[in-house]
C-alpha cells in the first residue's frame, strides 16, 4: 500500500503564503479535476480561513465550505480545528464546541483535524466525542510538534497512547514550524507505530528547508499520511510540493498511484494566480526562502512575521535579535509550549514588551497571566514559581480543564445574534467573532437589498485587504 497525500492548497498553503486571501471563486474552477486525483482527503476549512472569509474576502466561509463539497464527488474534505478555541483564540464552553463541529460535519467535512497549543488532551475531548457522534466523520487529534529537554520519545508515545484511548480515528504529527529533522522523523515514526495501531499522518512546513527529506525518512519508517501542496504555492512557509513527493514515490513500494498529468493540470491552473498575488504584493518573496533562523530561535514562520510587524509599530526594529534571543527564556518560564496559535503569539508579545521595556516583566501582558494561571491548560514543564507569584499575587492557578469554568454560552449567543441570522451558522460566525460577523452580516444584508456594495465597503472599515 502506498503512502496517500492530503492535498493543502485550498488551506495550509495560502494561510502560509498569502495570509489566507484565496477567494473561493479562485478555487471552484478546479475543483472537479482535483476530484479526479485520489488524493487522500483536501483539506479546505478550518485554520484562519473562517476569520479571513468573514473579515477580509466579505465571504461567508459556510457558504464556502458548501459549494466546495458540491464539487467534490469522492474525495474527502479535512478541516483544522484548535480544540477547545474552535477557530478562534480563546477557548468556548463545550455547547458551542459541540454545535462547530455538528455544523461542520453537516456542511461537509469528512475529516477534522484537532490540536491544542499546549497539547493538553483534556481540551481536546470535547471535540472528539462531538466528532464522534456524527455519522461517517473522523476524528485526527494533532501532535504540536516542538523540542526541548521533556519532549522525548516516551513524551510523544505516551501522549499517543492517551490519543487512542480518547478514541480518535488517526494521529497527525503537526510540525508547524518545520523542526522536525529527517532522522528524528524516522525514529519518532517508529515509535509511535510500534505504540498505536491508528494511521499517522505528518504535517511539516518547508521553512527550514528540510521537509522533503524528513516525508522521504518519514514514509520509509511507514507513515500512513503526508500533507503537501500543489507546486505554485508549495516552498517556503507552505508544505513541499505533491508533484515532487508522487515522483519521488514512484515505482517504490510507497507509490501513491496519484495521476502526474491532473496533477499538472492543477498546477497550471494556479500558476497565473501565484504570478498575480507576486504582482500585487500578497506573495512576498521572503516567505518563498529557508528561514534557517527557524531551526536556531524554534520560532514559526508565521511567528516570525508577527514580531517584525510588533517591532515595526514600536519603531524598534533594530531590537529584531534581541527578541528572538528572548523568545526561547519566555517560553521556558511559561512551561515551554510548543509555539503555535495561540501560545506563539502570546510567548512572542510577552518577549518584545520584556526587551522594549528594558526590565523583563516589567509589563505582563493578560495572556501571558492567563498561561500562568492555567487558563490555556497544563504545560509540559513547571512555569516559573517566582513569575508566576509576581503574576497571579495570591490567586491559586487552576488544575483542571478550563473549560469546566464556562457556562452554556449558545443560548446568549443565539439572541445576540437573532437580528441578522440567516442560516443556523450564522450563530456560530457571531460566537466566534462578533464584531467582524456583524460587519459582515451588514455587508450581505446591503447586497441582497441592492445597496451598492461598494459604497457600503468603503464606510465598512472592517475589510481592509
């Protein structure tokens, strides 16, 4: 049996690439030949393109996920999904994560790809169970993938263990910031086959420049599963390219039996469009390169964007090493989190305010107490006890799931947003975010009157794209 391939390109790799800005009517037109590839699953939700759909495209990502579904006759559709915080960045009581997920299911999706930033599985459970009730959907709960002195084999294999036991369908090895090496890979492959029987499937970013060699370790060592995405926007910040892997599979034992000519054809398709975003400044350059600073600071690419843009409004550029050097002695008085959304952000503010500021901790940010509070759940690692008081003062940080704090919030949410439903997903975009949903639901209220929509658009502030 050969290795099968889950197709990025409709979500990871514009995220990675282009912020999210793919229009739906950019992807319905090929859609009917990705169909015919027999790749895995496409993986076309979820992530940031529910925020950037509302915010950005004046899209509703419902209706997105619909007419994807209506294209794709046999291939499954996959989703990421942050656990506890669905799409957002804070975490929902268990009504509203229960409802995300029956709603996605029913729009659609096939596959729902699970994580949490702290790999705390008890923020995961909610989502699985939901996953679980409805029919022919499967439930993946995702590794986030980092170093550090407690990340050990047995760390990885033990949480896999749990992962089974919570009943999910597969296991992803979520390497976010492409830090996981070729002969690590094989090891760590070996080791969760030799733990659990569920499929794994490896997900890594090129920006190290390495990714291509750890999926060639990686399926020799058997794994079931790797994301990749089409060649134009494959490299870089993406995911390597699902041509180059089919080739280098072909005629081995691990051939993925996927059609090199629909797989062309696609890539043509998107070509022009890589060449226009290039043009109009959406494709930068810089996120095309190996980012080795990757591998030396562990800090996402995406992170790496993010502090540039923080130490820009600052007008402290200059400061750019300075942070990074902060970076790894936030993460590890915070427990040392994997960085991922939305701990990177939050380990990534908490380091440019300590260089700033001159004094580390002179300001904490609320996250940043949040994370010492227990609030995002359990760390890996024990945080700093002296931070922790000079945070909290005397309030007791908690040890059970944070989520047990929050009341039933679909009720609340179902009268807020009463005046511009539509659809029954229209409650979830205003759970999720409500200012932008409303802007939104404003924006389709003025077309749908015949308002012209793009005088609406320029008093609407909410979409600059």
């Amino acid at each position: 049996m050969g290795v099968k391939i889950m197709e990025t390109i409709l979500r990871d790799a514009h995220q990675s690439l282009i912020a999210t800005r793919m229009p739906t009517e950019e992807m319905l037109p090929i859609v009917d030949t990705m169909d015919q590839v027999g790749y895995h699953a496409v993986e076309c939700w979820g992530g940031a393109t529910f925020d950037s759909c509302l915010r950005f495209l004046h899209e509703d990502p419902w209706d997105r996920l619909r007419k994807l579904r209506d294209g794709f006759k046999h291939t499954k559709l996959q989703m990421l999904f942050r656990g506890q915080n669905i799409l957002g960045y804070k975490p929902y009581a268990d009504d509203v994560v229960e409802y995300f997920v029956q709603k996605s299911v029913a729009n659609g999706i096939d596959i729902i790809r699970i994580f949490d930033c702290m790999n705390d599985l008890r923020n995961l459970q909610t989502c699985v169970d939901a996953a679980k009730k409805e029919k022919g959907a499967e439930a993946q709960v995702a590794l986030s993938y980092t170093l550090g002195d407690s990340y050990t084999l047995e760390y990885w294999t033990s949480k896999a263990k749990a992962i089974e036991e919570m009943g999910a369908d597969s296991i992803c090895i979520k390497d976010m910031a492409g830090l996981l090496m070729p002969y690590q890979a094989t090891e760590l492959v070996k080791a969760l086959k030799e733990t659990t029987s569920l499929p794994i499937e490896l997900h890594t970013h090129y920006t190290s420049g390495v990714a291509s060699m750890t999926y060639l370790k990686a399926v020799e060592a058997g794994v079931d599963i790797i994301d990749t995405a089409i060649s134009p926007f494959a490299l870089g910040t993406s995911q390597p390219a699902t041509e180059v892997m089919v080739q280098t599979f072909k005629g081995t034992p691990y051939d993925t039996g996927l059609d090199m000519t629909l797989l062309e054809k696609i890539a043509d398709y998107f070509r022009p469009y890589r060449d226009e975003c290039l043009e109009n400044g959406l494709l930068n350059p810089k996120n095309m390169g190996v980012n080795i600073k990757t591998l030396v600071y562990q800090v996402p690419g995406g992170m790496l964007s993010n502090l540039t843009s923080q130490l820009k409004q600052q007008h402290a550029e200059d400061k750019f090493y300075d942070v990074l050097e902060e970076v790894p002695n936030v993460r590890k008085d915070l427990g040392n989190p994997p960085l991922v959304t939305p701990s990177s952000q939050i380990v990534g503010t908490q380091a440019v305010f300590n260089v700033i500021m001159g004094e580390r901790y002179k300001m904490i940010t609320k996250e940043t107490k949040d994370v010492l509070a227990g609030k995002y759940g359990a760390t890996t690692d024990p945080v700093n006890p002296e931070l922790q008081k000079k945070a909290l003062g005397d309030e007791k940080p908690i040890t059970y799931r944070p989520a047990d704090d929050l009341k039933p919030q679909l009720p609340e949410m179902e009268k807020e947003a009463a005046p511009y439903k539509k659809q029954d997903e229209d409650v979830l975009s205003y759970a999720l975010f409500p200012q932008v949903a409303v802007d939104y639901f404003k924006y389709r209220d003025a077309q749908d009157t015949g308002v012209d929509a793009t005088k609406a658009d320029k008093e609407n502030k909410a979409y600059p794209v």
